[in-house]
C-alpha cells in the first residue's frame, strides 16, 4: 500500500527519488556517529569545525551511495523489462517500489545482485584510491573521510548480502530457489521464513552486545534492525501472493455496480439514510435530468455536527466528475495499488468512457482478506 509522508528529492534517469521522514533522523545519527566517533577515531588531533564539515560531507556522500545502490537495481530492472518509477529511502537504506513481481527467477538474481554489487565496487575503488595516497604520506582528513565512506559502502554490501528476504541477499535466494522449484509462492515463503530465521539471529546477537559487552548503541541498532527485518519477512509472502492474485484479477471483478445515487439538492440527513440502509462507500451525485455532476462519500457526514445535517446539501461536498480518478473496468487490479496513492475511491469505466461503478480502498482490501491467507 502506498505511504504518505514521503517528499521527492530527485528524478534522475526518470525514476522519482523520495525520502521517509524517518529518514531524517538516520541522516542526524550517521552524522552525529561521523563527526563525533568515527573522525575523531580514526584521524585524530583536528578541529571541532573540520569533524563537523567531514561529518556533513560524509553524510551527504553516504546518502549518495544509497542512492547509487538503489539506483543500480532500478536500472537493471528496467532493461529486464520491469518498470519501476520510484524509489524511497527509508529508515535504513532504500527500497525500489516494486509494484509487480520480476518476469522470471533470472530477473530476480539479476535486480537483486546490482545493488550489493555497486556498493562493493564503489567501497573498493574508494578503499583502494584513498589506501594508495594515504601510503604516499599525503594524510589528510578528507583522504580519511573518503577511506570511511568506502569501508561504510563495502559494509553495506555485505550485509544486503545476507540471505534475509526481503533483503538483497534475501532475493537472490527466492531467485535461486524459484529457479529449481519453479513456484513462486513456495519459494517467496521459504525466503521469507529463511528471512525471519536471519532476523531472529540478529536480534539474538544485538541483544548479546548490548546485555553482556555492554555496548549499547551497537547493540540497539541490530536490534532495531532485525525487528524490522523481521516484520519485512513475514509481511513479504503475502504481499507476493497478494501481487499473484491481483494481476489476474480484473477491476470489474473488485469493483461495486454502480448502484444507488443521490441527488444534488438532498440534505446530509438523506445522505445518512441512504448509507444506512444501502451501505455503499461511494454515491453518484445526479442532477434531476439524472446526470451524473460527481460522487460523494458518506464519511463527509462527519465533517458537519448532527445538528446541522437537515440544512447541508449534497452538492456543497460533491468531487467533481471531471476531476475524479477512474480506470477501465478491463485493467488488471495490480494497477489499483499504485492508483489509490491519489485517492482511497475511483470510478470505473467500460470501453466507451461511461461509468460503470466504483471502485474503493476498502472493496480491495475486502477482496484480499477473502483471499490471501498466511
Ligand atoms: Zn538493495
């Protein structure tokens, strides 16, 4: 399901980069683990202002490199013919919106090893360069900062590597596994539960450190880490068998029959006798020439005190037909996940543009719920 609270940073080669508000915080703790620990650590005896100029650039650098990561396995899919159009950086590391499954099990190994891979290379290239000028006694502390930068990327590498799905790793084994068993839904499974294996081990290690070495931050952030993972893992299966049901479900299939409607000039306390009696989500506003002028939802009700319902009109918070999303009634249903990120209701259309119903976030979940069980 789409996520709110995300704003666009970026387009670059027409993938729209966006960034979670969590995300804020990760950037002010790398910083604040840059500029006071591992700077000072490692390049010791400067200024408070150079550790805090390096941790700066450090952190903009190392956001950079995750969007290198996530970048590569956009463009990997892309000329594998899976379309994605955005990316989101999220409380660690970035996820590429993936709103259908890879064609095939060659696909998946391929997208899902492109991201590791970039981390790696650019952690080696910048371990090496930084290695030959720090070995000619050119000491600096940006030739250190850049030495962090590229031991961080390599360290990102790795653990993407780890076989947890739905991490890098992860995939590469769902991959693997689809490619001998041939099922996607039975191998999407054994990742996941492979995935919340690794998750469990994880917190069980962070947990150790942070109770018996006493290193605390280490500690909580593994722990962090692997509840999240955890959570990825088991929600990762029934996304796939949700993606598996609704790419060969039709819209007409989800949608409500256009059925009662409403007329423009009728009080709220119609409105909430109809909704009562009808239970529907979404009413057709119609002029008496019974044209449709829009729609409206009964939870508007709730915007009005009681008291005042037998004076408001329809009319007064009716959407606008022109401006209402809507979808063809022949579309898959896959295409309704990234749809409802405009709006939690659309109308439906036949071939010649008429509406034919509607269609709301509730029906869909409906549908699922009947039919994607864990
Ligand atoms: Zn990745």
């Amino acid at each position: 399901m789409p996520e709110k609270k995300q704003i666009q940073i970026a387009k670059l080669f027409g993938i729209r980069i966006f960034i979670d508000f969590s995300w804020i915080f990760i950037f002010l703790l790398v910083f604040w683990s840059f500029s006071s620990a591992v700077l000072p650590s490692i390049y010791p005896g400067q200024s408070f202002v150079s550790y805090l100029i390096s941790g700066i650039v450090l952190s903009l650098l190392f956001f950079a490199s995750i969007v290198a990561h996530e970048l590569s396995h956009t463009i990997v899919a892309r000329r594998n013919g899976v379309m994605i159009n955005r990316i989101t950086l999220f409380f660690f590391g970035g996820a590429s919106n993936l709103e259908d499954e890879p064609p095939s099990a060659w696909v998946e190994i391929k997208m899902a090893a492109a991201g590791p891979l970039s981390s790696l290379i650019i952690g080696v290239i910048l371990m090496y360069s930084t290695i030959y000028f720090l070995n000619r006694g050119q000491e600096s502390l940006l030739l250190y900062s850049l030495y962090a930068l590229g031991v961080v990327n390599i360290s990102l590498g790795i653990f993407n590597l780890l076989p947890g799905f739905p991490m890098d790793g992860g995939r590469i084994l769902r991959g693997i596994i689809w490619s001998i068993n041939k099922n996607l839904a039975r191998s999407t499974k054994l990742a996941s539960i492979v995935g919340q294996i690794i998750a469990g081990l994880i917190i069980t290690y962070g947990a150790f450190i942070l109770i018996f070495q006493g290193n605390f931050f280490s500690g909580l952030w593994l722990v962090l880490i692997g509840f999240f993972l955890f959570r990825a893992a088991a929600g990762s299966y029934s996304q796939t068998l949700m993606i598996m049901i609704l790419r060969k479900t039709k819209v007409k299939e989800i949608a409500q029959k256009r059925s009662e409607s409403i007329f423009d000039d009728a009080t709220f306390s119609t409105l909430y006798e109809h909704s009562n009696n009808l239970r529907q989500e979404i009413f057709p506003v119609v002029d008496h020439g019974d044209d449709i002028i829009g729609f409206i939802s009964p939870l508007v009700l709730s915007r009005v005190p009681e008291s005042e319902w037998s004076e408001t009109r329809v009319i007064d918070f009716t959407k606008d037909f022109s401006e209402f999303p809507r979808i063809d009634e022949e579309e898959s249903a896959l295409k309704l996940l990234s749809l409802f990120s405009t709006g939690p209701e659309l109308a439906v259309t036949e071939k010649a543009g008429n509406i034919t119903g509607f269609v709301t976030l509730p029906d869909l979940q409906r549908y699922l719920s009947l039919r994607v069980r864990v």
